[in-house]
C-alpha cells in the first residue's frame, strides 16, 4: 500500500463511528476509539500517533488473565516495553447495566492488586463500543498498533493455552515476537492468531 493511501485510509478510520467496525484485521488501518481510563483521563487512538500501542483486554476473574498476572508475565512484558517507549493500555469492557459496569475505584483496586505496569491506570469500556470496534470476543486478547496507525497483530498473548502460570512462562510470546520485529523495522511474522481465553459478554 502507498504511504499515502495507507495514510487517508487511517485518518477515514478515524472519522467512523466505532460501532460501524466488526472487526480489525491486521494490514489495516486501526479502529478508532475512545475510552476514559480510571482515573477519568480520556484516551483516543490519536493521542498515540507516532508510537506503538499494545490494546491487552482484561477481565477480572478470568483464569487465563490471572495466569499471565501470577506469573509475572504481563507486568514484566508492561515494564519491558513502556522503557522502549511503547503505550501499553489495558481495557476492561462490559455491556452497560450497573450490574456489569465496573467502576473506576474498583479497576484502580484491580490495578494494585495484578501490579499493572500499564502507561495508564485501566480504561473503562463501560459500553463495549471499542470491543465491538476491535471485534474483541475474549479476555486476554491483544492488539498491536504501529506508529502510523496501522493493525500488525491481533490474537492470543502467546502459544499456551493460558491454563496455568506455568503453561504461559513455557510459551512463545506473541507480544513479544511482534514487537521485537516491528521495533527493528521488520514485517510482523505472525499477524493473527486465534484468542483464548474467558468470553466476553457484551451484549446490549
């Protein structure tokens, strides 16, 4: 694709509304989105021109995302990469309904408690539009945007199965292979694989 039709695809992303989008495939313009985070700050993919973005969906309680916290993998892959300057956001989306919503002081609690070295405390999806954007349907799934805005990964953290902290520190990183390539300017190997996990249920 030519830099600059890649680049008028990727700004007419940005002025579609998010529910249009189904799905994102890698090799595409990301959707965009907004979300406020816990902390009531709002993030929008355009504040991240320029830098690589890993979006990692989390789920409070789902065995799979608690693994890969126990282990030590997510907050040691958080670190790693936010010294290299990638942003690093964690989502948690739910239908709306106060009764799946969770609320900003309990994500900060969750964030204390999974040592969450994220670039910004958890953002609040609270109406499952940028999950619905993403065509995200579990939690841990994980997206990986360049800096000129474009999809190069989506899927599953790693090659475990995400059923034990001990699974996930034998596996092959999929964040990891992904960005170590696109870092050094190199094409993504491996830009889709299929997501594990708990489902998500964001149903309006």
């Amino acid at each position: 694709m030519k830099p600059l039709l890649g680049h008028l695809l990727w700004i007419s992303s940005l002025l579609m509304p998010a529910t249009a989008l189904a799905t994102a495939t890698p090799g595409d313009p990301a959707p965009a989105f907004r979300a406020n985070d816990a902390a009531g700050q709002p993030h929008t993919l355009t504040d991240y021109i320029g830098d690589w973005v890993v979006l990692e969906w989390f789920h409070p309680g789902c065995e799979a995302v608690e693994n890969h916290y126990d282990s030590g993998n997510f907050p040691r892959l958080q670190e790693r990469y936010r010294e290299q300057g990638v942003k690093w956001l964690t989502i948690i989306s739910s239908a709306p309904g106060p009764e799946n919503v969770i609320e900003a002081e309990e994500a900060l609690k969750l964030e204390e408690s999974h040592d969450l070295h994220a670039s910004a405390p958890v953002l609040l999806d609270d109406t499952s539009v940028v999950a619905r954007a993403y065509g995200v349907s579990k939690a841990p799934q994980i997206y990986i945007i360049d800096p000129r805005g474009t999809l190069v990964y989506s899927g599953a953290p790693d090659d475990s199965d995400g059923s034990s902290p001990e699974a996930i520190e034998a596996a092959t990183s999929h964040i990891e292979a992904a960005l170590e390539a696109g870092l050094a300017g190199e094409t993504v190997e491996t830009p889709r694989t299929e997501a594990y996990g708990c489902e998500l249920d964001l149903d309006i």
